[in-house]
C-alpha cells in the first residue's frame, strides 16, 4: 500500500473525507527503521507522533536498576506518541523497534494546524485516546490487582478477541517481551505456561498457544 492507503487504514482517520485523508499524506513522512532500533526516549521533546505502517514497536520505561517494563506493544495500522502532541510535553516512555519497521511520522506543529481547520480529526483523536486510557486502567489494574496467572489469562483472551480465533492464538513477540509486558519474569512465565499445560487449559507449540479450555481460562481471568 502507498502512505494515503495506510493512513486511511488506521482509526484515527476513520471516515474522513479524500481530501482530508490527501491533506494529511502531505505532511506525513515516512521513515524505515531495522529491528531494535530507537524511535525516541522518555523525556525527549515531543515533536510529532508515529503510525506503524508495517512492523512492530514497543513502548516502554526503565526503572533505574535497568528493568524493562513494556507499557504497551503497537502493531500495523495502530498509532502511538501521541499523547503529548497537544500540550508540548516529552514524550512519557521510550519506544522501540520490534521487527523491521515502516512508520509513518507526523510532525506535530504541522499536523496541529491540520485538525484546527479540520475538527472531525479531533474528534477521531479523542476516541483513541479514550480507548488508550482504558487499556491503561485495565493494565494498572492486572499489575496492581491481579496475579501473574490472572495476567497471562487475561492476555491470551485478548489475543484471541485481536486474532479473532478462538482455537489457535499466535505469539507475536518473545516470550521474554511477554513476561516483561505482564510485569514478571521469564521463568515465572515459563512455569505458568507449563501449569496452565498440566491444568487443561491450553497448549503450548512453541509461539502458538492452542486454547483447549476457553471457559477454564475465562475463570482464571478472574
């Protein structure tokens, strides 16, 4: 697809008009990166948001030991950065390449000016950035709240809602990158992995998970 089909593609373009959509891939650049490759830090200035054309990236903060603790994990089509677009602060977290990228960049002075000629943008803008804040409170929540077996329950779910198979879900990233998005450590996720194995609920074949027992898995979600 070229940059115009990507940005129509993605929820927070949703339903607007051509013309609009061809203003936006005006100011939109696109850039390339590798796998493992820095987009920005916390704490840099926050000069524009990303799209993710193709690729994965992760969003993440260090403790001051060095422990990662992923935030949140952006696929094809999804935005992030763009919080603090609107009020000039840094960015909040790190974010970084997964895989090789495509991401699609709007600079922030440029794409503010946009959505004040255009206010159907803002409110696209707003129903993203509701939804963000969900996912957070719900993450807040499994961290605070939950334990780690309610955790990884709760995020084999997701990926069948996402996947929208409720048979076969695939793991998209490590198992090492899974365990630090559910706030643990590898071997804990291991032994996890291999009780939920022995209990019946699922099967494990290397990054597919085989969900054998949805509704054991619903109630070990909690």
């Amino acid at each position: 697809m070229n940059k115009l089909q990507y940005i129509a593609a993605c929820d927070l373009f949703n339903g607007l008009p051509e013309d609009q959509l061809e203003k936006i891939a005006e100011i939109a650049v696109t850039k390339k990166y590798g796998r493992g490759e820095s987009i920005f830090f916390e704490g840099d200035d926050c000069d524009g948001f990303y799209m993710v054309a193709e690729g994965k990236v992760k969003i993440f903060k260090l403790s001051f030991t060095g422990k990662e603790q992923i935030l949140h994990i952006f696929g094809t089509s999804e935005i992030f950065g763009e919080v603090p677009v609107f009020n000039g602060t840094p960015y909040p977290a790190s974010a970084e390449t997964l895989a090789k990228s495509s991401l699609i960049y709007f600079p922030r002075k440029r794409f503010v000016d946009l959505i004040t000629s255009y206010p159907s943008i803002s409110l696209n803008m707003l129903a993203i950035l509701s939804l963000r804040l969900r996912r957070f409170t719900t993450q807040i929540e499994n961290l605070s709240l939950k334990e780690v077996p309610e955790r990884l329950a709760g995020y084999l779910l997701y990926l069948m809602e996402e996947q929208e198979n409720e048979k076969l879900v695939t793991l998209e990233i490590s198992k090492g990158q899974l365990a630090s998005l559910l706030g643990t450590i590898p071997e804990t996720l291991s032994r996890i992995f291999a009780k939920m194995g022995d209990e019946g609920l699922i099967a494990v074949k290397g990054r597919e998970i085989e969900i054998v027992d949805r509704d054991g898995l619903l109630d070990r979600a909690g």
